[in-house]
C-alpha cells in the first residue's frame, strides 16, 4: 500500500477531508497492523473557522500540532477519557486540520475488538464509527501520537491510498458537536462515504 505524502495533505482543508474518504488508516503494532477505510470525516478551516481550536490564531499548548507541517497528528482529548484523532492540512502556520470520524474495518479486526474490549460478532462495522470509537480500536492516545509525522517513513501511523472512491458516493452534512461554532455551525464540512 502506497503512503500518502505531504503533498496530499499541503492543500485546501476541504479538498483533502473529502478526498480522504476511501483512503486507509495504517496503524502498526507488535501483534500486526491494523488498517480502517475512513468514511468519515469532517474539515476545520483553522483561524476564519469558528469551530476550529484554532480560531483566530489561537495557539495554545492543546493546538500547537496544528501549527506544525501538514501530515502532522493532532490528537487531543475531550470529555475528560476520549481521543479524537485528526490531521493537519495546508502550509505550516496555517492551523487547519481533518477530523477522521469514522472507519471501516478492514484488517486486523480482532486486535480492534480487543482494543475496544467489546464481544462483537460477525457485524464489526461499530468497531470504528465515531472519533473516540476509532481512537480505541487503534490504540491511538495523546501521549503516542500526538505531533508526530504521519508522512515520516518509521511512523506507526500513517494513512495510504485505500480505494478510489466516485466523488457522487459523498454525502455533505453539517459538522457534529460544535453548537457553540455560531453561523460556521451549518457549514457542510462533513463528508461521509454513502455505502462502505
């Protein structure tokens, strides 16, 4: 499977979370590796967008991986027990980043059960459907990942090409949780894949 570079991530916000879609999260442990189709997943527009942590600048010790080169992890926590996992986009300074919702489980399945210590049987496809759920199931924490380089060549998590998905298979929605984002709230900033 071929590593998605820089390059892919060093564009606009928007153009890299729906082109996300399809693609494969790599993440590589002892016990072999675990990979997920994102199928979900939603853009923040950095300092113009009110629902990004970034807004306005902001840059606090929380946000500084969103000032890094794009390809950078940005982890953080919320609800005071999960992760949320997303990517940093465009140039460096430029704090936008990708929030990855939502996998589909593709290898590695039940090292992802165990992750999450969940008995699921032949329907896996809840494994990964939502940011603290994906997080669990690859074993993704802060203190692991947090402002590490996706596109380093040692990374134990990166993403790749995955499949090649017809743009009309994308549904646009409104991004989750973010309430307090005023008018940026009803952006359509959320893309999800129709059909798995």
């Amino acid at each position: 499977m071929k590593r998605i570079n820089r390059d892919f991530f060093n564009r606009h916000t928007v153009e890299v979370a729906k082109e996300l879609i399809g693609k494969y999260i790599v993440r590589k442990t002892r016990k072999g590796d675990i990979i997920g189709k994102i199928i979900e997943a939603e853009a923040y527009l950095g300092p113009d967008d009110k629902g990004c942590h970034s807004y306005n600048y902001k840059k606090t010790e929380r946000t500084e991986p969103m000032y890094m080169k794009p390809g950078t992890l940005y982890i953080y926590f919320i609800y005071g027990m999960y992760y949320c996992l997303n990517v940093v986009t465009e140039p460096e300074d430029m704090p936008c980043a990708v929030l990855i919702r939502q996998l589909y489980p593709v290898n590695g399945i039940e090292l992802m059960k165990k992750n999450r210590n969940v008995k699921i049987g032949k329907n896996y496809k809840n494994l990964a459907d939502g940011p603290a759920k994906l997080c669990m199931s690859l074993n993704i924490t802060k203190e692991k990942f947090n402002g590490k380089d996706s596109c380093a060549p040692n990374s134990q998590l990166f993403f790749t090409y995955g499949e090649n998905v017809n743009p009309n298979d994308i549904t646009l929605g409104k991004r989750i949780g973010i309430e307090y984002a005023q008018e940026d709230k009803d952006k359509l900033l959320r893309f999800t894949l129709k059909s798995p």
